[in-house]
C-alpha cells in the first residue's frame, strides 16, 4: 500500500484542500496521514524533509505535490 501524507496549517484554503484532496484519495490504495502543522508543529521537520515549501501538500511516496497556496513551510517555522 503506497503512503501519503496531507500537510496543512488549517487556513481556508488548506481545510479546502483536505476536504477535496485528501478525502478523495482511495483507502484501499493509500495508507493517508493528515497532519495539522498549527497543532503538531514539531511534524515541521517532516514536512521540510519530504521537499514540502508550503501547505497544503500532498507526499505520496516521497514524492512532494503542492497544492495551491496557503502559506510558505519557512513561516509556519516561526
């Protein structure tokens, strides 16, 4: 089962994102993670090491897709 973990930091466009996304991707297929960066903020180093830059981003299998625009990986470290 391929993995995939959704990044957010809980904006309008993120929590779109998740409902659009994250959801829509096939259970039996993926093993999915979503992971709130404003509520697990030490997942930031994750999400840097995975090629995230900013949020919302899915990573399926290492590979990093961004996925319009909420905010930048670097401002959430702050």
């Amino acid at each position: 089962m391929k993995s995939a973990t959704f990044y957010h930091a809980g904006c309008p466009v993120c929590v779109q994102a998740e409902q659009t996304v994250a959801h829509a991707l096939d259970r039996t297929r993926f093993n999915v993670e979503i992971v709130h960066l404003g509520q697990q903020p030490a997942r930031l180093a994750d999400a840097q090491r995975a090629g995230v830059l900013s949020v919302p981003a899915l990573v399926i299998d290492g590979a990093p897709y961004h996925i319009n625009f909420g905010a930048k990986l670097s401002d959430l470290a702050k």
